[in-house]
C-alpha cells in the first residue's frame, strides 16, 4: 500500500478505525491509548524507538462532545495542547514527518470561503484547543496541518440549521486523499467542492431531519466553509504525474 512507515495517534478514534479498514500494512501502525499515551513522555519515546517511523499521524485529541472544552479546560488543555506539544517536540527530536488534524473551525465562521492564510478567530474552546495544537505544530517546519471540515455519514443530529453554511467532507472522502497529500508541508484546507446549508447537506443523508436556525442556539458560526483550491491544485499535480 505504501512504503512510508507511519505511526498513528490515537488508533481507536472514530476517524482512525475507518482509515485502517482501507490504510494498512505492516509499516503502519495503529497506536492505542495504552501504546502510545500523548500525555506520558515515555510511553511516546518507547513507541517511537520501537517503530522507528518516518512519518506520525496524529490524530489523538479530544474532540466529542464539543461542550466538554467549555467545562473541563484542563482536560482540553492537556489533549489538544500539551499532548499535541509532546508529539511536536518528539518528531523534532527524531525527524519525523509530522500530520496534525486540526479543524476549520478555527476560522472565525463568518464569511465562508477561508483560504489558509486568512485570519484566525476559533469558533469555540474545541476550536481554540486545535489551534493551540497548530501553534506548536507550526514551529515545526517537517509538519502539515490539515484543516478539515469533516464530518460523518449519515448526518448524526436530529437537526441541522438552515441558515449555517459549510462545506463538509465525509471521512471516507479525506481517507481517499490522505495518503496523496502525506508529503505535503504548511497548512491545507480540506472540504468539499460545495458550499451549502448544513440542512441542505443533512437531509441528503438523513431525510427526516428537522431545519432549526442559528437563533435558537448560542454562537453557532454562519458560515465555516473553507476554500480548497489549494487541495484541488496538489491533487491535479498529483494526477497529471
Ligand atoms: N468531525 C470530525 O470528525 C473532525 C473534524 C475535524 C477534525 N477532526 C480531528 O480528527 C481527529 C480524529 O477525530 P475523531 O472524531 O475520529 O476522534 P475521536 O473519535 O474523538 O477519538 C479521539 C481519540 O484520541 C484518543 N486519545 C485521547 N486522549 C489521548 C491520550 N492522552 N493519548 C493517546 N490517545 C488519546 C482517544 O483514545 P481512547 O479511545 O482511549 O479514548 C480516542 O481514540 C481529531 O484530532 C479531531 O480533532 C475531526
């Protein structure tokens, strides 16, 4: 499937159980909690002296529910920034090509179309947690940041607002790109090639979903959609090679 030998963070998580149903092999390995601890120093050494891998994905983090990070910060704090730092400093130590799973919420969800260099503004704690993740990601130079605007399939809420926009991008989707763009540096976005109301793209999987507004709930971005022309030209290369 592919010669790079990569560690994965966080093997258990909803994303990485589906990316290891297609990306696997004997140079891929997918760590559980107990095999590789973000959060213990040495658990991450002896993973990382044994596998000897080139590249690390890392996907460990605390993401569900997004509430969480608004009443447990420590918790928030730890996972995303201190845990995300340990990988950092111990891929920089060992050169290790690093990817970092962040989100597009880390754009201030009010205009849409957010292309890489645009300013930040995190539209919640999570989405802050992920950014201070990039922050020690993007001191090193051997590291991609992917933005991503992924979601699952079907759509899981009962609801979906008919004046929020985005363009998500389901797992199985990112888990066809992922291994393409494993050589890529600096930050990329990755959506969908379609911008649209959350419920417009909900009912397509989930036909019963109600619409809501933004105005029956607290500070839900109107639009987080992110531009991938940045995406698209790497995989057009990628093809025309
Ligand atoms: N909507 C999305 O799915 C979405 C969108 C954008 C970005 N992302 C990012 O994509 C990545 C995967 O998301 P996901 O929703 O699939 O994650 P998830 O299902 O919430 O799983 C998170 C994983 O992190 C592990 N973890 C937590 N603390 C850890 C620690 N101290 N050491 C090692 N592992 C630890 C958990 O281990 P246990 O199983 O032991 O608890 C769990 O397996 C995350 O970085 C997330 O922020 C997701």
């Amino acid at each position: 499937m592919t010669n790079k030998k990569i560690v994965i963070t966080g093997g258990n998580s909803r994303f990485g159980r589906e990316l290891s149903k297609s990306f696997f092999g004997k140079n891929i390995i997918y760590t559980s909690r107990k095999q590789l601890d973000i959060l213990d120093t040495k658990s991450i050494d002896n993973c990382l002296n044994k596998y000897k891998p080139n590249y690390l994905i890392h996907l460990a983090s605390l993401s569900r529910p997004m509430i969480m990070h608004e009443k447990d910060i420590k918790l928030s704090i730890d996972t995303n920034i201190i845990g995300t730092a340990n990988i950092v400093k111990k891929c920089s130590d060992k050169n290790i090509k690093l990817i970092y799973f962040s989100t597009n919420y880390v754009y201030p969800g009010i205009n849409g179309n957010y292309h890489e260099d645009d300013p930040l503004k995190p539209v919640n704690n999570y989405a802050w947690s992920k950014l201070g993740g990039e922050a020690s990601v993007k001191l090193y130079k051997n590291s991609l940041i992917l933005r991503l605007a992924m979601t699952e399939f079907p759509f899981i809420h009962n609801k979906a607002f008919k004046d929020a926009k985005n363009n998500f991008i389901y797992r199985k989707d990112v888990i066809e790109i992922l291994p393409k763009i494993l050589d890529e540096k600096g930050i990329i976005n990755i959506g969908s090639n379609k911008s649209e109301s959350i419920y417009s793209f909900a009912k397509k999987s989930k036909p019963d979903v109600k619409p809501i507004s933004r105005k029956d709930s607290k500070n839900f971005p109107k639009d987080s959609s992110v531009n991938i022309k940045k995406l698209r030209d790497i995989l057009k290369k990628k093809i025309k090679k």
